[in-house]
C-alpha cells in the first residue's frame, strides 16, 4: 500500500499535464493500473474473483 501522503500528492492538479499519475483508488499502487476500471491489477483480480465487478468473469477454455 502506498503511503497516505504520495496518494494525497498524486490526487493534486500538478502543474504539468505529464506529470500526472493515475493511482488505484483501493490501495494506492500506481504500476498495472487498469483505467477501464480505477483499480490495479491485484485490486482487480480480487474484486473480479469475489464477483464484485459486474460484467466480468474468470475465462476458461
């Protein structure tokens, strides 16, 4: 989990727009962020498997 302060930075409007990062609104970890669904990748593994996430899954074939 990311500490309270990088998340309440990263909520901030920066001064760039490159500079933006787009965190996982659960836990706050910036790398796998999924957009579709604001949540990155662990979040929304765990999330799907509970079936908390309507429309989605676990694929099999």
């Amino acid at each position: 989990m990311a500490k309270t302060s990088v998340i309440a930075r990263s909520q901030k409007k920066p001064k760039f727009s490159s500079r933006i990062v787009r965190r996982c609104f659960k836990c706050g970890r910036r790398h796998g962020y999924m957009s579709d669904f604001d949540l990155c990748r662990i979040c929304f593994r765990e999330l799907a498997n509970e079936g908390k996430i309507p429309g989605i899954k676990k694929s099999s074939w």
